[in-house]
C-alpha cells in the first residue's frame, strides 16, 4: 500500500493493515503524553489509507527520538457505533489518525 | 463507596461519552487528560476571533523557530503538548491559549537545559523591577500617529530647559521624570512631565524652595482666577 | 494630548515571554532579528493563500487531482511556500460535507492558513465537532442536509487538513481571482461554504 507521505527514518516497523481492513482501537489508559483520544478507544472503524511512518509522538514527549517510527493510518469510523446517542444521517463518520501500536485487527 | 468497591478500581464517575470499558482500572478522573475533550458536553460555539496582540505573535514565532520550522530544532512540538497537558485542568481552563504556550515553552527549555529555572527566576524579576520609563520591547497597543500644535506654555517650558541647562542637566530631569509613579508617568502629558521634573530639580539644586514656589504658584492662581 | 498607553502592569505571562526572549538572545539561541522575521512571516500566511488553491482547483481538474494526491507539492507548484506542512486535502462533493477540527490541541495547516480562530482552539468546538458536527455547523448557519454525509476529520497526529469547498453555482465563467474572493477561512475549515 503507497503511503501518502513517504519518510526517511533510521528504522521503522513494517505497515501491517490494509485498506479497507476493520481494526479495533485498544482499550488502554496510560499515563504520559498520548495522541489517540480517549473516546475512540475500544471502537472499531476501517483503514482508510496509510498516512506514512512517523517517530511515536509519546517517546518524542519524553525527549526521546521515538524510533522506530511507527505506521500512522487514517482510520474511519461510523459516528452511530462511537456514540450512543448520536442524532445526525447513519453515514456519518469521524476519521481519526491513529499509530499502528494503537489498533489491532477487529 | 465500600472498601471493596474501590479495590475493584471502580469509578464514582460515570462518563456516559466514553466507550464501555468495564469495571476494571480505567478510571477518567487519572486517566484521561483534561485536554482530551473529545465527545466531551460542552457549550455553544461562540465564534469569537481576536485581533493577535504582538506579545502573542511572537510566542507564536518562538515555537515556530525553536521546533526547527523555520530555525534551529531545539525541541519537538510533541514535548510542548505534554506540558501544556501537565499544566492541570484549573491552569487549562483559566488560562489564554499564548498563555499556556509561552508557560510550555519555558517549562519545555528549562527540561532541556537551554535556560535554567534561576536564570529565567533572575530575569522576571529584572524585567517586573525595570523602571516604567524603560519601556523598550515591552507589550504594548497599537501606535496611533498623532501630532499637535504645541501650546505656547509647553513651548515656554522647553526653552526654560534650554536656558537652565547649565544649572540643571538633561540627566538631573531625566532623573526626576523616571522618579515620577508609573501613574503619574502615563496620565501626564509630555511637558507636564517636564515642568514638573524642572521645578523638583531647581529645588533640589536649592535655586528654589518648596516654599518659594508654593506661594508664587498660588500668587498666579488667584491672580488668573 | 495624553498619551493613552494606559499602565496595566506586565501579566506573569507577558513577563515570562519577555524575560525567556531576552534570555534566549543573550545566549545567541535566537535573535531578535529571528523573532521579527518569524513574526512577519507568519503574517503573510493568510486564508488567501488557501483561497488561490482552491480556486485553481475549481478551474484546473489536473490541478485538483494533484492537489487531492499530493497537498504540498500542489501549493508548492502555485509558489506557495508550507515549509515541513503534511497538507490533505478533502474534497466536498454533493454526498459528502468535510469538517476539520483537533479534538487535542489546536493542529491546523498554519503554514498555508495562519494562525487558526479563537473558536477553532476553543472547548466548545473541540468537545462537541467530533460528537455533534450538524449541531455545531448549524450555530454557524451551515445546515447540512440528512442525505449528505459528513465526514469530521480528527488532526491528531502528522497530518493537517484543508477542505476543498465545492464550487457554488453561479459562478460559470468567473476569473480565478474572483472565484477565490468567495472563498473563506471557514469555508476551508468546513464550518462554512462558499456563496456566489
């Protein structure tokens, strides 16, 4: 899959998600600097497309270099699965980017 | 709340935005930032815009510079995040958007050892003590291009201080300028504050007595009134 | 005449940006010429940079293509400058309306549009964009029907975001500068659209 901006790191881990796959945010709470919202957690959606491998931003937090750079996809979801309560067309969606250590297959 | 409730990790709060989680530890009080307010219930948008004060602009020009877009990377934009995140929710919420940045930008080189918490203590301190007349690179409105027709008494109390040059020196009414309240300073105009430097200086030459002046300046009072 | 600079002491804040500017410049980090230019530079990025991209789009479909694949090389090609900017572009279209919004902070594409509204970074829109987005475009006037699919994107990471607004009706035959006269801000944000 062409990642939509290609980069250049020392090391990054292999994209394992494919467009169109269902994937599954992971229900953790961890303190630090965290860049997936808390209300898409646990909630699956679909890849949209592959942003490209960018350093963790929670390692870069710390001062560190956030190697090796980790696949960021755009991953979609439908606005009535994330909100129970939600008033508006049954085709809405939020679309979020979300590093690959966040998601796994759903 | 029982003993055992709160070994189990359950939270008194129920968040009716975020996903289920279960019972277990994922407690939103700890665990999620104040700043992460997605789905969060809020007010109405209120699409209020303000005209950027320069002070604002170039907190904004120094995270531009010191993240490396457009000068030397000393610092990820990412560290700026987490201590805007660690400033707390009373902070957050009572605090301007440039507020919390310049607030993270200090936090942000200090943990980088660009600046120190003593020499950047030292330096506030300076700037708070800098005399009000010292005004250079301070914050301040929009410069508005007045001029006017000098009076003929302001133009009479500057070539008093022209004749009275050699008694009393330009640093002398300087002095007594810089001397005056800082309310004083900007509710004066410009030649009053002159007149005014001018007769403490003569005093404190001793060409003049506070008495001395006192009495001529009610002999001209009731002689105009 | 008074000189109405009225005294308002220095806040806490104002004097931290003031003490860790000068402090940085004696210790030859920064300069103060740096920090002008910075300043200045940030002034010229102004929604009229995104609004002529827009408008090549409407009038160039080769131009548009590039511009959906490849944000930055597109504006980069009308000599519009968005140094270290990871531009995407979302297209409306009569079954989809496009909204941006950062839930986290305030991520916004500044090196093509300027610094980003109050609003924008405010708790209001950045708590209920990604839960209620019809609610929040109806308090800007924008009522988006049932039929049209709205798709709020979340900047959380690398990325930052344009809307490309469809082209009104009305304007058949307008000259590029006219057509991107009608395109604002907002409506490049998705809170808006534009009007002939």
């Amino acid at each position: 899959m062409q990642p939509q901006f290609v980069t250049q790191y020392a090391s990054g881990v292999a994209p394992c998600f494919q467009v169109g796959e269902r994937v599954r945010v992971r229900k953790a709470a961890p303190p630090g600097h965290i860049r997936t919202p808390f209300y898409i957690r646990g909630h699956a959606g679909t890849i949209e497309r592959l942003c490209g491998s960018f350093p963790n931003p929670e390692e870069l937090a710390q001062m560190r270099d956030g190697l090796p750079a980790q696949p960021l996809y755009r991953v979609r979801f439908r606005q009535k699965d994330v909100w129970p309560d939600y008033r508006g067309s049954d085709a809405d969606v939020v679309e979020i980017e979300i590093f690959q250590h966040w998601l796994e297959k759903a | 709340m029982t003993r055992n409730q709160k070994d189990r990790g359950q939270s008194p709060i129920s968040d009716t935005s975020a996903p289920a989680m279960g019972n277990r530890a994922l407690t939103p009080i700890f665990s999620r930032g104040h700043h992460d307010m997605g789905g969060e219930p809020a007010g109405r948008v209120e699409p209020t815009e303000h005209d950027y004060a320069e002070w604002e602009r170039r907190v904004d020009a120094l995270v531009v510079l010191l993240t490396g877009i457009l000068g030397p990377k000393l610092m990820t934009v990412d560290e700026l995040r987490k201590n805007i995140e660690a400033l707390g929710p009373q902070v957050y919420d009572s605090t301007t958007y440039y507020e919390r940045w310049i607030t993270s930008v200090a936090q942000t080189l200090i943990q980088r050892g660009i600046v120190t918490s003593e020499e950047l203590g030292r330096k506030m301190t300076e700037t708070q003590n800098r005399s009000h007349h010292d005004m250079g690179g301070l914050p301040a409105g929009k410069v508005e291009p007045t001029e006017h027709d000098y009076a003929d008494w302001e133009r009479r109390v500057d070539a008093l201080a022209v004749l009275l040059n050699s008694k009393v020196t330009v640093d002398e009414r300087r002095k007594h300028i810089e001397a005056l309240p800082p309310q004083a300073y900007d509710s004066l105009t410009y030649y009053e504050r002159w007149v005014i430097s001018l007769g403490q200086a003569l005093i404190q030459r001793g060409l003049l007595t506070t008495e001395e002046l006192g009495r001529k300046m009610e002999q001209v009072c009731s002689r105009s009134s | 005449m008074k000189d109405n600079g009225t005294y308002k002491p220095l806040t806490y804040f104002q004097l931290m940006e003031v003490s860790l500017r000068e402090l940085l410049v004696e210790k030859g980090v920064i300069t103060e010429a740096q920090i002008e230019e910075a300043v200045q530079d940030m002034r010229r990025r102004t929604p009229e940079r995104g609004a002529s991209v827009v408008a090549r789009a409407w009038v160039d479909p080769q131009f548009k293509q590039r511009l959906l694949a490849d944000g930055p090389g597109a504006c980069e090609s009308l000599g519009i400058d968005v140094p270290k900017l990871r531009l995407v572009v979302v297209e409306n279209t009569p079954g989809v309306h496009n909204a941006i919004v950062c839930t986290l902070c305030s991520c916004y594409p500044r090196m093509l549009l300027g610094i980003p509204p109050d609003w924008y970074k405010s708790r209001n829109y950045r708590s209920r964009m990604v839960r209620e987005p019809r609610s929040v475009l109806a308090e800007f006037g924008l009522n988006i029907p049932e039929e049209v699919q709205i798709r709020v994107h979340d900047s959380t990471a690398d990325m930052r975001y344009m809307v490309l607004p469809m082209r009104p009706p009305g304007t058949e035959g307008w000259s590029e500068e006219r057509l991107a006269s009608i395109v604002t801000r907002n409506a490049m944000i998705g809170v808006a659209v534009p009007a002939a």
